[in-house]
C-alpha cells in the first residue's frame, strides 16, 4: 500500500515515513505543492498526509487539485495552526480527516489504517453500485427506446410520483430504477415492494412494519419498506395487486407523507418517492370498484410505457448480444453467437413474454447447446412457449389479410433497418422505386 507525504518539514516527513515504512508501507513524500502534485499523479498513492500550510501553494488548493486528479486518493490533513473554519473547509473539499500538530504517531497510525479500511469499503461500494447500473441498464438503441429514455431524463430529477404501465418483462422494474438513478436521490436507497409476490394479509406488515405484540409471532418490532425507502424511491411493483387496506395507506403516505407502524399508534413522518407499475387495465378496476381513484390519480401523474419487444424487433440483436456478454461471465461458459439466419428468425418472433422471454431463451440456449454458435435449428428444438404472433390464425377476406400482411411486414422490415428505404429494398430483394410505391400504396411513411 502506498502512502505519499507532503509537509515543508524535512523532520516532519522523515519521521512519517519512518513509522510508516516499519508497518509495511511504501512511503514517498515531497515538500513542495507542485512537486507533491505530481508525485501524487506518477506515485499512485492510496492515501495522502497533506500539510495545510506549504511553501508557495496553500494546502488545501493543493487538497482540491488532489481530488481532481485522484477522486478516490484519502487525504489526511495535518496542521498546527488551522482553525475549525480550515477543518471544515477541507471535510467539504473531500478530506477523510484533520489531525493538528504536534502529531500523536500513534494517532497517526490508527488514522491512516482508518482511512485505507474506508477506501476499501468505497471502492467496494463502488464496485456494487457499478454492478447494479449495470444489471439495471436498459438496452437497445431503437427509437422507441430512445424516446423513452429521453422521458427518463425530464422526469428523474423531480420528485413527481410516477406509474409505469407495461406488459410483463417489459423492463417497468429498469424504468423505475433509471428514474431513481437519474435523481437527486440517487445516493440513497432504492427499494422494491412486489404486491403481487407476498400473502394479501401479509402486505401492510411489510410494507409499513409492525411492532412487537402486532400479531401472533411478532417477536420483535421491525421496519417495513417504507421506512427503509426514508430519503430514496419506493418502487411499488404490481400496484393493482394491492388490498384495499393498503391502498388507503398508501394513499395517507402520498398526501401526508406519514404512516403508523402495523400495532403502533405511534405516527412517523417520511420522505419517499413512490413510483408504481402495474400490468392491469387500472381505469377498468376503478370501474369495477377494485382500485381506489383518488388512488390512482396520485399515482398517475406522470405516466410512463414500457413499450412490448414486437413494437421493436430491431434491439434484438442488441439485447441477444448483451445476453450473450452476461452469460459467458455469468455461468462461465464461452461466449456464443447467433448466426445471422438465427437473429433473423428471433426478429420474426412476438415474444408474449417481452424481453425476459427473450433473456431466458438465451440462458437456455447456453446451458443446452454444446456448439459455439447458434442455429435457427437450435432456437426451433428449445422453443416450448408459442413466440409467434396469432396472425396466421385469423380468418379474414384474403384481400384484407394480404393488405395487413403487407402493412405489418414492411412497416417491421424498416425498423429492423433503421428505416433505411434503399437498405429494406436490398435485404427484400426489391426495387427501391417499387418498394417506396408498395409504402405509398399502403400509406406507410
């Protein structure tokens, strides 16, 4: 581990490095601010004792150089004629502490352990948190895709409630984390809640806590999501599954911003960004008396759609290509990859399962197929689901089928090229003047 010093005292930086160096250190120090900013861009130090006040430069100018040039460098300040208002100013600029003159050696020992224990922890935070945005990305490059993430960027830094319509495996659970991720509360947690997934008498337990005696085995009181969403996002997944009770205590949550613990007469206060989603028709449940309005209307006031894969084919391959990255790492198995024939083929596919369909058929295809690259005859023998779309099962005049056929063929060959016209005509085999007649015939743009 590397330790730079920079202190205008000779005697100050030789007794530094001596009890450095005797617990394992490799210790190199300058006296000079303009030297010490280049030892610390040529020695590559994990933590820095930096002296406030220097030769030619003040210390904590040099403290705000540092951090530029190395965000994760911990810097310790060390001074004997600083004040509270240096102390502070130097916290701000990203110091990890402040240590006065004349030095305690020990203390000086326990502080730079400190000081790389904490540059681990970060390191390994940031690591996590890359981790995350990572598996949380949304992929593809399509313009519906594009339009959406454009939404995501006007909406994240506001704090303005948000429902996320979609379909299942349409991504609703990425929107909602790029939504936090692009806030001001991005720091802070981000937490799930999956009506759907837990027991109706079971949900406002969990989502609101409760406390000991509530209930038969609540051995102890014990927080619920809200409470652990304080300062964050609460994603409220599969809203329209939510009991009744808990609808109205939601709802207490939204307007008042407080809630009360299940067994606890005992108010608190929150301050939680709720965004929902939901694949159900909620306009209709309303109707039927099974979702609340003014329920829903807080909700909803910005609405977002997770669009189905079939409204756009052409991130397949972009998605199959992400798929086949994640699981060669994942399950540790070489990387495959899909001829063109066999990306044709997934192109022509509905997919009712959406992109989580599309991600298990890849999984799938890893674990199974034994040979490197895969072939349409391959996705044909795996295949158990019905990923083909109706259409061929509809009886119709076999002018307006034609028609329709048509329509949807051509308008779904233009996306898959970009709606590059002179690139669809070759890939179909037409002319490009005869392929723009057929578009204007079938009054497509």
């Amino acid at each position: 581990m590397k330790i730079a010093i920079i202190d205008d005292e000779m005697n100050i930086c030789l007794t530094l490095q001596s009890i450095l160096q005797d617990d394992g250190y490799e210790v190199a120090f300058s006296q000079d601010g303009a030297a010490g900013l280049e030892l610390i861009r040529n020695f590559h130090p994990a933590v820095l004792l930096l002296d406030v006040r220097l030769d030619g430069m003040n210390g904590l100018d040099l403290l705000e150089k540092a951090m530029k040039a190395a965000p994760q460098l911990a810097v310790i300040m060390i001074s004997g004629h600083s004040g509270i208002r240096e102390a502070v100013r130097a916290i701000k600029l990203g110091a990890f502490d402040f240590l006065e003159k004349p030095l305690s050696l020990p203390k000086v020992k326990i502080t730079v352990s400190k000081a790389i224990q904490f540059k681990a922890i970060s390191a390994e935070y940031h690591r996590l948190k890359n981790d995350v945005d990572e598996r949380y990305r949304i992929v593809g490059q399509s313009a519906s895709l594009e339009t959406l993430k454009n939404l995501i960027a006007r909406i994240a830094p506001t704090d303005s409630k948000v429902l996320i319509r979609g379909e299942s495996g349409t991504g609703k659970e990425l929107i909602a984390y790029a939504i936090h991720n692009g806030s001001k509360r991005f720091d802070k947690p981000f937490i799930k809640f999956n009506s759907a997934a837990i027991p109706s008498e079971l949900v406002e337990s969990e989502l609101f806590g409760f406390e000991k005696g509530a209930f038969t085995g609540a051995v102890k009181s014990k927080s619920g999501k809200i409470e652990q969403a304080d300062g964050g996002t609460l994603f409220l997944d599969e809203i329209g599954d939510m009991n009744p009770n808990a609808q109205a205590k939601i709802l207490r949550v939204i307007q008042e911003g407080e809630f009360e613990r299940v067994g606890s007469n005992k108010t608190q206060k929150i301050n939680t960004r709720i965004i929902a989603a939901t694949h159900k028709n909620l306009e209709e449940m309303v109707v039927a008396g099974s979702f609340r309005e003014d329920l829903f209307y807080r909700l909803n006031v910005i609405p977002v759609a997770a669009p189905p894969l079939r409204q756009h084919p052409e991130d397949i391959p972009v998605l199959v290509e992400y798929f086949c990255d994640f699981f060669a790492s994942d399950l540790n198995i070489p990387r495959k990859s899909f001829t063109p024939a066999s990306m044709v083929e997934l192109q022509s596919w509905e997919f009712p399962g959406n992109v989580r369909q599309l991600r298990n058929l890849v999984e799938r295809l890893y674990i199974i197929i034994e040979e490197d690259q895969i072939e349409p005859r391959h996705l044909c023998t795996l295949i158990t689901e019905a990923p083909r779309t109706a259409f061929w099962n509809e009886t119709k005049l076999f002018k307006e089928k034609k028609r329709e056929f048509e329509i949807r063929y051509l308008s779904t060959q233009l996306r898959i090229n970009n709606g590059n016209l002179s690139r669809t005509a070759e890939a179909l085999g037409l002319q490009v003047s005869n392929l723009s007649r057929k578009l204007k015939e079938l009054e497509l743009s």
